[in-house]
C-alpha cells in the first residue's frame, strides 16, 4: 500500500510540538539570576498572568458547559476534557506559594439543558460536530495564545504555561474529527 502524506498533523508530531514548547519554556524560565532587578515587578506580572489566564480557563470551563448542556449527547466525551479544564483552572489560581494555602477554583455549575449562548457570550452551534468544532477552535486558540505568553511569563508559570498549553492542543486535536474515521 503506497503511503500518502496525512492531510494534518499526526498526534505524534503534535505532541512534539507540544513537548518542543515546553522545552523552550524550560530555558526561557532559567534566565534569570542573582543581578536580576527588583523582583517586585515580577510577582505583580506574574500575578496578572496567573488572573488573565484564570479567566480565560474559566470562559473555557463554561463553553464545555454550554455545550454540554445544549448537545447532551456530548457530554459524556466532553467530560474528561472538562475535568482537565477545571484542574489547569484550579492550578493556575494557586498563589504559587508553596505551602499550598491557596484554595482551587471550584468548577462551574452547568447551564440549563437547552440554554443555548454560552455564558461567554458565545452561541453554542446548533449541530453537535459544530459544537465541536468551536470547542477545537477555543482550545487550539487559547493554547496558542499561552504558548506566545511563555516569552514573558516568569519560570515555574512559563513551565505551567506550557504545560497547559500543550494539553489545550491535545484537547483540541481529539476534539476534531479525524477524516475517515468511523465515529
């Protein structure tokens, strides 16, 4: 059987990716040392990343929620995505102190079955391979725009940054269908 070229990347190469990334967040998270400035800044900035991408893990928690509850056949497959959701959420909100006082986010309550818009604003679309799509375009979206965030983000959240991100694209690959594929 001849071999043709896959028409999108196959897991492997997206878990490299995924891993090259993290590989770069590491080295950029080791540059600083004792002549640094003020470190001051750098808790503010890394507090205000940490915030941002709280919110943004929470507009994501409720797009599975609303999807969920508009598609309830989907549930069910969206769940362990969803879990993982929620525990980077929970993750990203530690303080990063370590002893470990800071308080997880709980999870999102899930919307009304057939409550339509998501909280975020966004419909959820009508079709569930739609639905699907869109929560592919909002994980592959939000990992891309941590992984532009590890450049400035300060070491151990540069590494969580990564990590994260790395997973959103995973979500977002097993989210979108695979052609010829039975479903």
């Amino acid at each position: 059987m001849p071999w043709t070229l896959p028409s999108r990347p196959s897991r492997r190469s997206l878990l490299a990716g995924a891993a090259g990334a993290a590989g770069a967040a590491l080295l950029t998270g080791c540059s600083g040392g004792p002549g640094t400035a003020d470190p001051d800044p750098a808790v503010s900035l890394e507090r205000r990343m940490r915030a941002s991408s709280v919110r943004d893990s929470e507009r994501l928690l409720e797009r599975y929620d609303a999807t969920a509850a508009a598609h309830p056949a989907l549930a069910e497959r969206l769940a362990p995505l969803r879990a993982a959701v929620a525990a980077h959420t929970s993750a990203l909100s530690s303080s990063g102190a370590s002893d470990g006082s800071a308080a997880p986010s709980a999870p999102a309550a899930a919307p009304a079955p057939g409550a339509g818009p998501a909280v975020s604003g966004e419909p959820v679309p009508p079709k569930p391979e739609e639905a699907l799509a869109a929560l592919a375009d909002a994980e592959r979206s939000l990992a891309e725009s941590r992984t532009v965030a590890l450049a400035g983000a300060p070491g151990e959240l540069a590494r969580l940054l990564a990590s994260v991100a790395a997973c959103g694209a995973v979500h977002a690959y097993l989210l979108t269908p695979t052609p010829g594929a039975a479903s």
